[in-house]
C-alpha cells in the first residue's frame, strides 16, 4: 500500500508504521492480527485468557479446575492462535503477542509464545523488566516491544536490559489520556499529567537514549492512545519524529476484528461522552464504555471500596488471575469487581454484564464497521474510501 511515510523497520524488515494494539479478553486474537499482519502490519495477539476462543478448551476448564490447568489450556489456545495467524498472515507484516506483566502467568506465556513461534513481545501493565530474562534463548528470533508511558520508566527499562546486554526493537510509548483498557497513571486524575505528553515523551527519551549511550542504535518509538487519524499520525512521524503508532479500538470494530458483533457495536456506537475512566481491579486506572454494568458499579464503587476485605474466594473459581486484584486482596483504592467474568461477558457480547475497554477519541468511520485494508488505507492516506456492502 503507496504512502507518504517513512517504513518503520524491525529486525531487518521494513512494514507500515502501524501497529495493531493487543485486546484481550479474545478480542485480537488470530483473525484480526494476522489481516493486519497481510498488509505489512504488525498484528497483535492478546495472550489474557484465550481459552475463551474454543469450545473444547472451555469445556475441560470446567471440570476440575486449578490454576495450573487453566494456565496449560490457555498457552493451549495462544500457541492456536499464533498458528493460525502465521499461517494466515503467510509470512507478511509481523505476528506479536501482547502480555500484560499484571497478569501472574504472564512469563509461561512469554516463554509459550516464543515456543510457538511469535515474531515479537510486547508488554505492558507494569514494567517489563525481566522481559529478557522471559526470553532468553529466543533473542534472535523474537523482538521485543516494552510498553511505556514516561521517560522516567524507560530509561529504568533499558538501564536494567542493557546491563544484560539485550536492547528493545521499539519502544511503545502509550499515553494514558487516551488509549483504551488499563492505563499507566497511579490514578484517575493522574492520567493528564503533562509528563505524558507524546512531543515531550519523546525528547526525554532521547535525551536518554543519548545519556547511555544508545542514540546510534536507532530505536523505534511507537505512539500508542488517540491515533487513529491521520492528521495526527502525520504530525506524529513527520514532526515528532516517532516511527510508528499503536491503534486498538479502531481495529477491534473492523469486520475482521475477533470480537462479538455486539461487542463492535457498542464500542463503534459510543461517543466520547460515554467513555468513563474508572480503577480497574489491578490497581491501574482504566477507560471503558459506560454500560449498564458499568453504571452501577461506579455508583457503588466507593462503598464497595470501604468494605473491601481480602477474601481469595471472591476470585473467579478460586483462580488467581492478576498478581494483584482489588477484589481478592481486599485493595481499597482499586476496583472491587472480577474482571475476568466482566471481559468474559464483553467477548460474549453480553452488552449489560461485560466490561468493554474503549480509547477516548473518536473512531476513523464513526460507528460503522470497516475491513482492516479500509482502515489501514485511512490511516496511510487520510482517504475514507466508499463504503463496501
């Protein structure tokens, strides 16, 4: 597809500087990331809970249930997905897998999606200071993306990667006054600090790749929240000097997109006044679509938060899926509900139980649904092509 912008190039390959966001639960996953991945894209994998996306594997969840099993059926499904996504995508663009470091399993699914033959890693939800130490034995055949919103924790990211003598091959810089799902701010408020801000984002951190001594290795520098538009992109790449950017919701509404036709529906049909940011039950701020769910809980959410008191059986069958929840730990200041029956229902489509993570701004085509060529041409071009029946 013809452009305007410079390539952005990873391990030697040259692709369009977009990157398709990972959404998990069951959101992205191999559908989706491998139609972007077809036009020379990175396409992302959400590694949370994929067991959702077959039957079979859902089944035997339910009997028996452990921690141990529900980790073995999940790396089950990524290393599914991740072969149907290479196999579709037939050695185009690029397959990553985004792991969320809040999750407690999230180094067997490093460790499965590098087995299973990922291109990339990316991860975010904390800082992914082991990522390298995750990987280990896969440096020359996995990239690796950490997801950062600040200078400050990147220059601690590659402080502690460079002494064990390994660099990121992007760095993903999201901005927490827009993107979607879990945002890296301590609090609500918090999430308009100007230290976030892209142009100034994006200095600082050259100014430390230059402070150790990395300015010649070219790193590239991925916008992520409030992108999808290309006036934007272009200010961000041609002014900014930044390499690529991040874009979920406006992927996971396209016609490929891996979710429940409802669950496209109510993100592509909420504007911006919808869209409430909230403490999600890891501690972190977050962004979603006021939903019924939605409502009452933040209606409720200050007397749930006085009362709450830790209690491991408040957690989805006993099963520890964060390493830290608010409900099961009794975390006052987060949020007191289970998010993986909430995301679970969004896969669903389950419009009035499910938690649906939404970015600010508004979408490139309002609230109808496009494929990811469609989408992909806007964000290069800034042409909106005829809508196809």
């Amino acid at each position: 597809m013809s452009h305007s912008f410079d390539p952005l190039v990873i391990r030697g390959k040259s692709l369009i500087p977009i990157v398709q966001g990972g959404m998990g639960v069951g959101i992205s996953a191999s559908k989706l990331s491998s139609a972007v991945a077809r036009e020379n894209g990175i396409g992302t994998i959400a590694s949370v809970d994929l067991r959702h996306l077959h039957e079979d594997l859902l089944e035997k969840s339910k009997t028996n249930p452990t921690e141990e099993k529900y980790t073995k059926l999940n790396c089950i499904a990524l290393d599914r997905e991740i072969q149907k996504a290479k196999n579709s995508a037939a050695g185009n663009g690029i397959i990553a897998v985004n792991v969320m470091k809040a999750v407690k399993d999230h180094a067997a699914y490093v460790r499965q999606a590098c087995e299973s033959g990922a291109d990339a890693i990316v991860m975010g939800a904390g800082l992914p200071l082991d990522l390298p130490e995750m990987t280990e034995g896969y440096h020359k055949d996995v990239a690796l993306f950490p997801i950062l919103s600040e200078s400050r924790g990147i220059n601690i990211v590659l402080k502690r990667w460079t002494k064990k003598g390994i660099l990121p091959d992007a760095v993903v810089i999201e901005h927490p006054a827009h993107a979607a799902g879990h945002l890296g701010a301590a609090t609500v408020a918090g999430v308009n600090d100007e230290k976030f801000e892209f142009k100034r984002v994006i200095e600082e951190t050259l100014e430390v790749f230059k402070n150790l001594g990395l300015e010649s290795e070219k790193i590239p520098l991925v916008l992520a929240g409030g992108m999808a538009n290309f006036e934007k992109i272009t200010t961000a790449l041609k002014t900014w000097g930044a390499n690529a950017v991040q874009i979920g919701t406006a992927f996971a509404v396209t016609r490929e997109g891996d979710a429940h036709i409802n669950f496209k529906k109510t993100l592509a049909g909420a504007d911006t006044e919808q869209v409430v940011e909230f403490m999600s039950v890891a501690g972190l701020p977050a962004r979603g679509v006021r939903t019924k769910f939605l409502d009452n809980y933040i209606k409720r959410e200050a007397k749930l938060q006085s009362a709450a008191k830790a209690d491991p059986r408040r957690c989805t069958q006993g099963l520890n899926c964060l390493t830290s929840c608010g409900l099961r730990d009794g975390l006052e200041k987060a949020g007191q509900f289970c998010i993986d029956i909430q995301l679970s229902a969004a896969f669903r489509g389950e419009v009035d139980k499910g938690l649906f993570f939404r970015g600010k701004d508004p979408l490139p085509f309002g609230n109808a649904m496009r494929t990811v060529q469609e989408t992909i041409h806007y964000l290069l071009n800034g042409f909106i092509p005829v809508a196809t029946k």
